[in-house]
C-alpha cells in the first residue's frame, strides 16, 4: 500500500517525524509531500524543506520526499497514491482534518484517509509553536531533530 | 502488518462494515474480534456475533473474526498484532477514542494506533440507534447488512 | 409551519420552557411531546408531565401538549409535522443533536431540524441537575416554574 | 416571520443554497444578505454575489436579495426583522455560531436565533474551500450552482 | 485562600494526587472530599477512600480529607469554602465541568470555580479506567500510588 | 503566591477585567502583562494599554501592571512567577489554552497553569468583537470599563 503525508512542513518538526516514521512502519510505501502554499511567508523554501526531510529521514528505505504545488487529492491521482495519513493532535483539530478528508473525497473517489491519534510526547509541537520560539530566540532542540535546529541557527546568522 | 478491529458489535452495523472493508483494503491480515463486555445485557450473545460478522465477512480472504474476554491491549499482545485500527464518527467521539488509544499504549507499548473518519454516509450508524430502532420496531435494513436484518427479525419471532 | 419540541420534560425547566415559547413566538403551532422512556425510572409519570407541561403553557393558544411511545419520526410523520426543535447548550450537546438529527431524517425524509442556541441565562438547567438537587433537597425555585416546583413539594411530602 | 440569512457569500455555495431554501419553507419572508466585509479581498465584488444569489434564487417568491455593510444586529433592526437562521456544520462551528448569537443579542435584544444543521451531503462545502480549488484550477461544479460555476469561469478567462 | 478538591475518589488514582498536590502548593489550605454518591456500586466504601487518600496525602501539611453527603456547593458554604478546584483533561470534560460549575455558582454565589489542566503523564488516568483493569487482572501500579495498588489487591484476594 | 495574567488586551474588557479581579482574589499578588505582538495592528499602542488597565485596576493594591516583548514563559522565570492565570470561555478555547500551558511548561517546568472558567455574562466578550463593533461605531460601553469606552471615543474624534 503506497500512503501520502501531505504537509507545510516550515519547519518539520518531531511530530511530523514521528508521524512519518509511524506510516512507514504501517504502510509499504510513503511519499512525504511538500505542499506549496503560495500565500504564506515561508521560513524555509519548498526546496529548502524537502532537502531537511530528506536528511531526517535517509534511513528510511521506504520513504521518498517530494513537494508539489497541486491539490494533495490530484498529486495523490497522478502518482497512484491511495491513502492520506495525517496526524491529528485534538478534536478541534480532528473536525478540521475530518472536513478536509471528506472534500478531497469528493475530488477522488479512490482515496482513502487514515488519522493517526499524535503520541502523547509531541501531542503540542506544532510548526507555528518552533517559529513563534525562534522568533523569541528561544532554542527549540527539544521540539525539531537536530539538523533542522542547526538550519535554523544557519538561517539567523 | 497485522491489526485488529475490536467492537461490541452488537449488532454489526454498515458503519463497522465500512471500516473493517477499508482496514482490510489498507493492511495484510485484520483480526475483528467481539470484546465480551459483562456488564451490558446484549442483543446478540458474543457467539451469535462472531457468526454474524464471518457470514457478513465472508469474502474476504484476509479477515479473521474471533472473540475476547481479555483487554484489547492483551489479545494484541498475545496474538502478535501491532495495530487497533477503530473508526472514528465526530469530536466527541475522538477524544474518547484518542484516551482510550492513550491508555492502551500504556499497557502495551507496541501498539499503534489508526483511526478511520467515518464515511459520511455511515456517520450517524451506531449500534445503540440500531437497538432503539428494533426496540421500536423500525426497519433497520438501511443500517444493517441484510444478513443481519434477517437475523433480527428471527429473534423478534 | 407545524413543529415538534419533543423531550423528557421529567421535569420540565425553565431552559424547556424558554425554547417552547420561543418555538410558539417562530412557528404557526407547536407539538409539544413528552417522549415516554421505559428504561428510565421517572420523577413524574408520563400523564403528570403532560398535565405540568399544559399548565405552565396554558396562556399559549399555539401550543398543544401530548405524549408518545413512538418514536420521534413516526410521531412527526403521523402527525404531518414537518420540522422537529430542539434546545443546544453546547459544543458536546450539538454533537449529539446533529447526529439524531441525521438518523431521523434517514427514518423521515420530510422531516427538517432547527436548533435553538440555549438563552444564556437558562444555559446550564437540565432536568438530571434538577432531579439531583431534589435528592438533596435543594429548593430548586430558581430552575422551574412554581407550577413544577409545587408539584415536586406534594411528591416529598 | 420575517428572518435573515446573512453571510458572505463569496462565492454562493450548494451549503448556502440549502439553508437559504430550507429557511424558505420554513419561514415567511426570508432577507438573504451579502455583509460587505472591508478587510478581505474577495472573490466576487459584493455587487456580483448579489447578482449571483438573485439569480440563483429567483425561483423563490418569499427571498429577497440584498447588501449590508452594517452590523447584521443593526441590518435587522432597521428592517424589523426578529429572526437569524445560520447553517451549523459541525461542533466547532457551533462554538462559534453560539458567541456570535449571544453578542448580537446583547446589541440587539429583539433578535432570536435559529441554527440549520447542515444538510449530510453538504457539511463539507463552504466558500474557503471552493476559492481555493478554484485557485488550483479543479471543476468546482458540484459544490456550486452551474450559475455560479460559470461565473468562475468567465472570471477565470 | 480556603479551596475544596470534592470528587469520587474511587480509587484515587495519580491523577487525583497530582491535582490535589498542584493545589496544595497554589492555595493556603485545601479540603479533600469525597463525595458519597448513593447509585453507584463503589469498588472502595467511602470511608475506605477517606483513608486512602489519607495515607496518601499524609506528608501535606496544608491538606484536609473528608468526606459528605451533602451537595458540593452546600459542603462549602458550611465550611466557609470560597474556591473549587478541578481538573481537567479535554475538551469534553470541560464542557462538563464548566457547567456544573455554573449551576453551582447559582447555589452558592460565593463560590468560585479553578480549573487545572491535567499534566501530560496523567491525563488519560481516569478511576473508570483504574476499575475496568483490575477486572480484568491487569496491574494498575502505574496509574495509583503503591498505597493504593496494594489495597486493591487485598480487596482481590 | 505570585501569579501572571498575561494577555493582548487590545482592548482589554469587562471579560479580562472579571478574570483579573478573580485572580487578585484568590492570589496574594498578580502580574498582570500586556504581551506585546509585532505582527498584529493593534489599536491601543502597548503603553497605552498598561496606562488603560492600571487606572482600571487602581484600587487594587495587589495588581501590578506591565508589559514585555520575550515569551510569557520567559518573562515569569525572570519575575519569579509560579503560576499563569487564563480564562477559558468554551471549549474550543480550553484546546487553545492547554495546548499552550504544555508549550510553555516544556519551556519553564516550574510553571503551572491555572483556568478560570468565563463568568457567565461575560463569557461572550472578547477584544475582537469590541474592535469590531468600534469599527462599525456601535457603543461597547456595556463590554468595556467606562474608562475604556472613554479612550475609544476620543481615539474615534
């Protein structure tokens, strides 16, 4: 089964991560995707992001980052991807990411989507929570694996 | 992988059919298995369910239905399965769910698990709606598999 | 418009009653229905509950009381009403309404919902924290009618 | 009864449709009304959402289509109007839906409210979602009326 | 600052201690107190759960267990209690807590309401939970203090 | 105990206004911190709104008024403050907050957080909503102290 994690991923963090590796013990394959959104201020390029994953996750044989500037529903139609996994945090967070799977539903009838509940550890980190830190100067080595605490340190010299 | 389904299942209705059918779309080997609850006077005693759920599960190949007395986190343990894969319906029912998986993990570190958004056409099928209804003498044929229905209208006899 | 305000109404309150005439000041004529529930061991009887609901509802010539055994849907549909009310408090409640709401409409397809958001004076009365003050015989003056509150002085004495 | 569904409309949806339709039947005389909002960057001016609802409903006898960009407490009162009816989608909504009930009765205290659950089939559709398919260049025609649908289209060329 | 902590305490679990504990360092003085509640089959007697918690509290200085029959709000008012302290785990418990909150201030209006939300580590530690692993034989040490571990298993034996 | 009731405060309510009198209530000194937020447009500038809350809050000789540009978290281990203050208005709003509180205690262990559920009537006043209603020129003196709605008007000439 070849399984999607879609994301803003600016920066990934170590929910993210946990997230991802969870999927790729679950599932044969998973594609982590980049998605594009032309109307944020980003703190890391797509570029920028996909290399970061990349580097988290080169142990992981059956894991392939990409980014993509379409809907995740058609990115997942043009690769044959069948199911979207997400991480869901609380249950205001499940009543957005239930609506958001219901819509993409109607766009592809084939997907299927699959909720994994965040491990208690990183049920809080979330990529605005590191942004809002960093922007404080506050070190987030707790809350992001350490190549993505080090980019950060790079980005504000 | 090999995961389980775990449910009162009293009676089956076409909600857990659509999450059993996706869990065995999505995984190697689902084990759906009756956890026994001696507090609640049924409609069908465990056995009948176990019955109901092979003849509605026939066709698949890589579905095997059982029955427990032991906590979910134990039959996991004892019979190898990673995952407790259980659907998921609204809000409300995700922080219940999302506790009880928190509480499980503490029992058995080596469960993950997955929840799936309920189709929205399954959404407001529960087995207790299914029980008023039958209580009422209602027609359940919209909510139940047809195997079931008949079974139904046996014990009403 | 003919509506329903179906409910226990053991006892009714003054959260009950601020919906039911604010359903009579929306809608041509209200049903007001004492649902009888076999499972539940009441404070009044059926008969007692319709007989309170009329004399506290005596001045509103579009209110009618009555009590059923049916089923919501079936009494709606027997009844040519067409749209059921119903009193939300909160996030929780709204779950559970919208949810009845949709198996209803799957017994009934004529029938619609409207929800009344609770006034918020009347936001936190509900009959089971009623019956729990009686128990401890707290004058519960301030939550019901005097109409109710009487009654419920005759049946401690 | 006069009622009021207000909104920003931008653009019309099927969801919107359905509430504005069953407040139809539900109530006499029915103010659809587009409130202009300064902050965002619409869509649709709001000249054009009024257009587009009016033809959109000009089936409906008892619609009437306009634009404020005063408060909705203030547009009722001036037009003698007793009544909001909103679409509720979901527990989340409903939280928010219920605040702005109880701060519009606190500037308007003649004003009651009605909340619409969403109809199943529309419970995921709403304007943010539609805009931004749009943007990604998907058929957005079985979330909006075909005069909508157009409307996009002409927009888009 | 004179604070009540009132629950059911049957067991008290580490989640109870951590909320009492927290209190204990926020407040001068705090009462213990578990409330009897006649329709529940208890798996402890409440005079058995005063001295539990007793046992466990017994290094606080500042922490007094009783135990009453009488309502919350009706408990402070005699004690000249001017606070009640809860905790709270999610979103669904504090819909629940904040309106039995609310109905208390109607009692009592000198009663204040804190909440504390539960540390991570505790929060899905629920005595319901407590009860339903040991009738299953599962070791709860890690979910009660020892104290009370070995007093269910001499209730067991 | 020394506790922090930080916040925006722009402007700050009878809302804010009730949480901080609760808290100088039950607390033997409270820092009350306008956190100052470089990205929103405010409509008091940050001194203004600590000149606005001391003459709000004069007479209370337990209050002190401040503000800063560093994390709570941060600003509460350089003060020496134990314990952080917030009101809770629904549940939506729990979610927020106790995500942040395990945010921040992950920054500052020593933290603990206290919620003070909204008095009921102001439980719908939020600064959002005031500016809103500035914006349209509606009165907000029944949402704001007199003092406040004093500032707004002299800012409107």
């Amino acid at each position: 089964m070849k399984v999607m994690v879609p994301g803003s991923f600016d920066p990934p963090t170590n929910g993210h991560l946990d997230i991802i590796k969870r999927a790729a013990s679950l599932f044969d394959y998973v594609y982590v995707v980049v998605a594009q959104n032309s109307l944020k201020k980003p703190l890391f390029t797509t570029q920028e992001r996909v290399e970061l994953l990349k580097e988290c996750l080169g142990e992981f044989s059956n894991v392939y980052v990409d980014s993509t500037s379409d809907l995740v529903a058609s990115y997942a139609r043009e690769h044959n991807i069948g199911v979207i996994v997400r991480g869901v945090r609380n249950s205001s967070d499940y009543d957005y990411e239930s609506e958001l799977a219901s819509a993409n539903k109607l766009l592809n009838y084939n997907l299927d989507f699959v909720f994994l509940p965040s491990s208690e550890e990183y049920r809080i980190v979330r990529s605005s929570l590191v942004r809002e830190l960093i922007q404080h100067n506050v070190n987030v080595s707790q809350f992001v694996p350490i190549t993505i605490s080090e980019a950060i340190r790079n980005k504000q010299q």
